[in-house]
C-alpha cells in the first residue's frame, strides 16, 4: 500500500505523497476545470453516453480535476427535461463520468463535481429559493441557513462536492444587473446571510465556494465586471466583512471576481488572495477562478500561458473554462513559476478529495431512490417567500376586503420565470405557484373578475373600471427563457431580460411600457395596489406616488405566487424590510443608506432630498409598539481604561434590552435593527451603520423580550495607519424599525 492510500493518514500527508508521484502534465489536469459539464454526458432516452471532448480532455491530462455544471439546465447550457440528467439518469450519468476519470488515471484519482447554487440547485428538478435580495429582505439568517440545509442534501444525493453560491457582493449600484444576487447594501446584514448558507449546506457534506471575491458590487457605472475604483478603507469597510464572515464559517472555496480593484484584477491580486484571504482570514480551502477570467489577464500578459501562470502564483488554484491553465505544464517549462507554486496548489485539490473521502466513494449507489423535494416536505422555500416580501405602502386597502371583486393585471402576474432569476433551471409548472394561481385557488373565481397580462393599455384599463380593487402585477425580468442569447461565460447578450448577469441598466425603469401600464390603469381603477416583482431597486417614484398600495418582492422564488396571494389576503402580515434603498432617479446614485458622513447626502437643486424608501423600510398590516429600554455596558477587561484601547474581538461592550407589543387582532413581526454613528473618530465615518438586528413574531395581545449586543469588533475603525482599532469616545445609538426611530442615545465608551 503506497502512503496515499493509507486512510490513517491526514488529508493532507495523503495529498503530498500523491503530488509528488504525478507529472507536471498530470498536475496540470488536477487544477483544470475547463469543460462544460453539461456537455460532458449525451442523453438520448435513456442511452447515457460520454462526449468525445470530455474523453480526450482526460486522456490528454490523465485524469481530471474538477467537471463543471454536470447537471445544469437552462438555455445556455441547452438542457431541458428532454436532454438533461434527472433522477436515476443523473446518478448513472456521474457514475458514467466519474468511471472514466479513474480508469485512466494512473493513480485512480477521481474528479471532482461542481454545480451552480446561487438560490437552489440549477439542475432539473433543483430546489429553487428566492434569490439573494429577497433572502436578505426577510431579516432572518437562520430561516435561509435552514433552507441552505435543503439545498445541501439534494446536492450531496447527486455526489456534488462544490456548491458555487453567490455570498460576497454587496449592492452599491442597482443598475448593476447581477443585484440580485447580493443579499443588500449593507455589510454586516449581509455578512450574516453569507454566514448562514456556508453554514447550512455544508452541514449536509458539501463544500461551498463562496462568489465573487471580491468588490464586484462596487461598479463602475452599474457594469459588470468593471473596475473597482475604491481605496483599502472601502474595501475594508464595505465588501471585505462578508469574505470574513464565510472563512470564520469554514466555506472551503473561494470564488475571485472578474473586477479590478485600484487597477490590480482580481485574479491577478496576490495581496487579496495571499495576503488578505489566507494570510488574515485563514483560508484554508481553493480559490478557484471565475468563468474565462484567467485569459482575460490576457490583455495584461498578451499571453495565455503567461496568464495562467499570473493567476497561479497569484492565489488562483482551479480554473473555470479557460485554457491559461490547461498550460500550467508548458508555463513552468518556461520558467513563468517554479514546480512549488504549482505543487501548493495541486496538493490542495488532492487534499479536499481525500477529505471528502472520494478515493473510498468512487460512485454513488444506483439502486437508492432520490428524495423527492416537494413544498410540502421541504416548506423552506415558502417561508423564504412569505417573510421576504415588503410592504411600502397602504392606504387602508390592505389586506384586501373579502367580497371586494379584484381585477388582476400586468406581465408579473401569471410569469413563472418573472418570479425567478437568472440562473434558473427549467421548472415543471407542478412545482410553482405564480400570483394569478395563488389568487385562484385562495380567493375564489367568484371574487376574481379577470385577469389581463397588460400588453394592451386601453383593454387593461377597461378591466380595471369594472372591479373595487385592482392588483397591477408589475417588475422585471431575468429569465432566460425568451430568446436570449449569451457569451462564452453564460452572461446573456440579448433577449427579454432587464436584469441578471451582463444585463446592466442606466436609467432604472421598468421595461416594456410598464409606466405607461400604470398610467393608464391608475386612471381607471377605483383603488390601486402595486406589486413590484422585481430584481433590483428601480427608481418608481411616479408609481409609488399613484398606489394605494405598494407591495415588493424580490424574485420571490417558485412559490412567491402563493405567498404573495397570502398576504395581499391577510392570511399573513407582511414582514419584509428593504435590504437595499431605491433611489428616486439613477442621477442620484449611489443612494445607500451608510455614506460618509461630513456632507448633506443625496441632496440636489433638482429633485427631493434624500431616497425614495431607504434600507429598512417597510412595514406590516398592525403596528408594533416599544418599550421598557435598558443599556447595559459590559465590564471592560482590566487595564483598558489606563491604555486606552481595548481588544478588537466578538467581547460584548453594551447590550440594549427592551420588549415589543403587539396590541392588534392579528400576529405581527418586530424587525428592530440597531444603527450607529462614531461621533469622535480620526477618520471619517459613515452616517450610520447597523451593528444588531433581530427578527421575531409577536402573537396578537403579547409581548416579546429582545437584546441586541454591540462587541468590539462591532465598534471598531479602520484607524489612519490602516489597523482596526476600538477608539474611546461617543456613539449615538439608534434603534428603528420599518425606518420609524424608537429610541435614542447618546452612549460614551
């Protein structure tokens, strides 16, 4: 028995011995993931064979790293229920795949399988969630680590071993088309989002890497993949808190951004990825590129080889489609980098095979049945759903009266892929609910006068006269089901979208005529209630002005439908906060809620001050009240006082305790978040930043206890010299909820 083969030994003293007995050209192949997965096995029936392409990209580096997207399906990928791998076809089809890998791997090592997981598996028959922005609207991380759990099982029955979830960008710029995949604009919020689904799928055996590291969120001009122009301190501040939060929850891969940031790309950045994510994080897991990146350093090298070389003795350590990295071998004949860069990396991919125990795994058992992911087994998905979506405005018509009739109508409102987002996998109609179907089954067709898809002003119009109350369904779109086409990556190039990725927008309306939809309907109904489903914050100030009610709902996922139609029912109180400000023209931009302090923010001669609805808007169908305010200072450690500093770490400072009640019929939500302001400081901060927040159900006629924490590393700066420092001196505290203030202090450290 050779010392790889030893199970006694660590992962690591296994991946060693292993590196050490492999070529350069095997090496090459063990850090190569640039075949597209979906093409990889051909389905024809039930005939499973394998792709010329994926035997000679084996043969040619004996054996393989790391398949890409086996089971994807979408328009991209061109898998549908006809050609993709579903249920038993999907286990024989790894096992065809996964056989062949080995069988021509001088050493028997095995692949690994990668698979996209932005909100839900994008595979047939996937477990979809609400993307992103609707995840972090409901304020509640444990409810997504929960469903982050689902999501990890299913991926393990497939023999998945790398969940690709988008965790790290935060949204600095709503005309940037991939907003939709960050969880808001804030960084702690979304640090603790980020936290909750590394946590909860890799509780179920699969390994996430964690995308885009890092600032892709911060655009220039809201387009993707563009420069970072920001410093160290807006960095540190704003896009680096969530990557932290991942490696401290243990994600075992790191996806880096296609952006620059201060002129150095991402993937070329050795102090990001050596220096900050390993050397200060202790990351210890890959760091793997995004789709084509590594040969787009082409415009600095003007060599691929070159290129793949930068990336590797960068930090880069999988590649993803591009063929700098099928070079590697060719690069160190060169001299581009020396054999332990190259081993460094090679030995953490064997690594994380031998530790997730693939050399004794080879294949998965063909005769288990697959777990059948109804909403009834696995209700996570809808509570993401209903807790997700926010209410703006309301004018008494919500929830809607029994007996009213209802007219519903726009494009949102019977689109199942306008409740989706990109990345979406083809989805049976069975295991979806849109708006008009969740209206049908829970109101009634008696009650439902009609319904219209909007695409004639003048006929919507006429419909809308004729019912008490009009439901207009109105949003964007990022599905890619509607003839869209794409690039080399997978962003799309044309087709229906107005949202999702390489779908950027400048001036932030809603598309296809929808304003003149409003206008039009506006006029004719009686009493008007708007649902925005939608991607991104859109500047809509003309419709929120002319709603009666004003109801968001980011992507809401397959069963958003249904949860929409519970609410405006009142089945349901609304309980959703924005985790992103809309502004009210994109002239305003950037709009979010935590800028620097010392100038009047957002202020012009020719609009009204200030964002349409800011971070944290948002309210339900009774009110919450407040009371019983205690501040609690901790004990400080000994001796801080005399030094004047104390320790950056998760020790508590200052508790605030306090009860919410809820005087009405019905059960409601308190969503107190806890905002800071450094009033002393030898740098500029920011206007507010949210330090705490909770969220909790609150029975009608009860009261619920409450206690938020500030630690150290809550309150602490990023100091001149660049060091993170607690410095002594006066904070206003500020607790809110849906925006309404609800205490205030001033608190002296």
């Amino acid at each position: 028995m050779l010392p790889f083969q030893d199970t006694k030994l660590s992962p690591k003293e296994r991946a060693h011995d292993l590196c050490a007995r492999l070529t350069s050209r095997e090496k090459t192949g063990q850090l190569n993931q640039r075949l597209y997965g979906f093409q990889s096995v051909r389905r024809e029936g039930e005939r499973l064979t394998l792709d010329e392409a994926f035997q000679k990209e084996v043969l040619r580096f004996g054996g393989l790293g790391t398949l890409y997207g086996l089971y994807r399906a979408d328009p991209w990928s061109g898998r549908n229920r006809e050609n993709g791998l579903y249920g038993q076809n999907a286990v024989r089809a790894y096992n065809l795949a996964q056989r062949f890998v080995v069988e021509h791997s001088r050493f028997g090592i095995p692949m690994l399988v990668s698979s996209e997981c932005p909100h839900g598996h994008q595979a047939l028959d996937g477990y979809l969630l609400p993307v992103n922005l609707a995840a972090g609207a409901t304020f509640q991380p444990e409810l997504l680590y929960e469903a982050g759990k689902v999501c990890g099982r299913q991926l393990r029955e497939l023999g998945v071993d790398l969940a690709l979830v988008s965790t790290l960008d935060i949204l600095r710029d709503p005309r940037w088309g991939r907003s939709e995949e960050c969880y808001g604009e804030d960084p702690f919020h979304a640090s603790c989002f980020a936290r909750a689904i590394v946590r909860g799928i890799q509780s179920q055996g699969v390994a996430v890497v964690a995308k885009h590291f890092c600032a892709q969120g911060e655009t220039t001009g809201g387009l993707n993949a563009s420069a970072a122009r920001i410093g160290p301190r807006e960095l540190r501040e704003i896009h680096l808190p969530a990557t932290k939060a991942v490696c401290q929850a243990g994600a075992r891969g790191i996806m880096a951004a296609y952006n620059e940031i201060d002129g150095v790309p991402c993937h070329a950045n050795e102090t990001l990825l050596r220096e900050i994510l390993r050397g200060e994080f202790g990351f210890d897991g890959l760091i793997m590129a995004d789709g084509c990146a590594i040969d787009r350093l082409n415009d600095q090298t003007g060599d691929t080889v070159a290129s793949g070389a930068l990336a590797l003795r960068s930090g880069v350590e999988i590649s993803l489609w591009d063929e700098g990295f099928s070079r590697l071998d060719e690069a160190l004949e060169r001299g581009l980098m020396d054999e332990e860069t190259l081993n460094r990396a090679v030995e953490r991919v064997l690594a994380l095979k031998f530790e997730r125990g693939l050399f004794e795994r080879l294949y998965l058992p063909e005769e288990r049945p697959l777990t059948f992911f109804s909403k009834e087994a696995f209700p996570q998905s809808l509570a993401l759903s209903r807790e997700s979506i926010v209410l703006l405005k309301n004018e008494g018509v919500l929830p809607l009266r029994a007996g009213e009739t209802l007219a519903l109508i726009g494009p949102a409102a019977d689109d199942l892929y306008r409740q989706l987002g990109d990345y979406t996998p083809p989805v049976e109609p069975e295991a979806a609910c849109t708006l008009l179907q969740g209206l049908r089954q829970m109101s009634g067709p008696e009650r439902l006068l009609c319904y219209d898809n909007g695409s004639d002003p003048e006929r919507a119009a006429a419909l809308a006269a004729k019912a008490d109350t009009v439901v207009l369904a109105l949003g964007g779109s990022s599905s890619r089901f509607e003839q869209a086409r794409f690039d080399t990556n997978g962003a799309a190039l044309s087709g229906s979208m107005d949202c999702g990725e390489g779908v950027d927008s400048a001036g932030l309306r809603l598309p296809d005529g929808q304003h003149e939809l409003f206008a039009r309907v506006r006029a004719a109904a009686k009493k008007l209630v708007t649902v925005l489903i939608i991607g991104r914050p859109y500047a809509v100030p003309e419709i929120t002005e002319g709603s009666d009610g004003l109801l968001v709902a980011f992507y809401p996922g397959p069963w958003g439908g249904q949860a929409l139609a519970e609410i405006l029912l009142g089945r349901f109180s609304p309980s959703g906060r924005l985790p992103v400000s809309f502004p009210r023209h994109p002239g305003q931009l950037p709009v979010y809620y935590n800028p620097k302090a010392g100038i009047v923010p957002w202020s012009y001669a020719d609009s009204k001050q200030g964002p349409l609805f800011s971070f944290g808007d948002g309210m339900g169908y009774g009110r919450i009240q407040y009371r019983d305010f205690e501040l609690l200072p901790k004990p400080l450690p000994e001796g801080t006082l005399s030094e004047g500093t104390l320790p950056v770490d998760d020790t508590p400072v200052l508790e605030l305790h306090f009860r919410a009640e809820n005087p009405g019929p019905a059960e409601e939500t308190a969503v107190p978040m806890l905002f800071v302001t450094d009033l002393e400081s030898d740098v500029t901060r920011r206007v507010r930043e949210l330090k705490a927040f909770d969220k909790k159900a609150v029975p009608a006629g009860e009261s619920a206890a409450f206690s938020l924490t500030l630690t150290a590393e809550g309150l602490a700066v990023w100091n001149r010299r660049m060091e993170r420092e607690l410095q002594r001196g006066r904070f206003h505290l500020c607790l809110q909820d849906g925006g309404r203030s609800l205490y205030e202090t001033i608190w002296t450290l």
